[in-house]
C-alpha cells in the first residue's frame, strides 16, 4: 500500500489526524500497537468520553512556553475543536463544565 500520510499513534490526536488527512483526499496509513484504536478514549468522562474542558485557564497548565499555552486555550481554538467534532458528525453537550458527545460514547 502506498501512503501519503502515515500515522503513527491510533489515540485521539492519531485518529484526528487520520481523519482529517484523509478528508483532505490523502490515502492515509494508520499505525497502533495497541489491540484496539482509541481505547484511552473510551475511559475518559468515566466512560463518556468528554473531549474538552470548558475552563480554558493558564492555571491549569504548566509549560516552559506559556505562549504556547495561551495561544491552545483561546476561544478561537476552542471553536475550531467544537466544529472539528461537529464536522464528524459529533453532537456536543456541555455538562458540569465538561463537553462530551451527546450520545455519550
């Protein structure tokens, strides 16, 4: 098989990646030593997978390059991650400060 894209990593920033590779129209190679893809996934939000935290504060970080932090929590990279699991086909529900699918799974 030949691959444009090869991702190595089947978690949820692999699977994002994939995915968004291959709706750009890239043949996409997908690598996980894991038996299952996304398995890490399915323990979040006990069980219901919640994907973001609606409090977005520097104080929740620790980097050496609080620029970066403060450029991930904008409201705009906020917005581009809700519309990302939107364009996936993903409802969102906010609860208790956490965003999950609404089908929580």
């Amino acid at each position: 098989m030949n691959s444009e894209v090869i991702v190595v990593g089947g978690g949820a920033s692999g699977l994002v990646a994939a995915i968004v590779a291959a709706r750009r129209g890239k043949s996409v190679l997908l690598i996980e030593k894991k038996e299952k893809l996304g398995k890490k996934i399915l323990a979040t939000g006990n069980g219901k997978c919640n994907y973001w935290n609606d409090s977005q504060c520097l104080s929740h970080y620790e980097s050496s390059s609080e620029n970066l932090i403060v450029e991930l929590i904008k409201e705009e990279t906020e917005m581009k991650v809700l519309n990302l699991f939107n364009k996936l086909g993903i409802i969102t529900k906010l609860k208790n400060g956490y965003y999950y699918p609404f089908s929580n799974q």
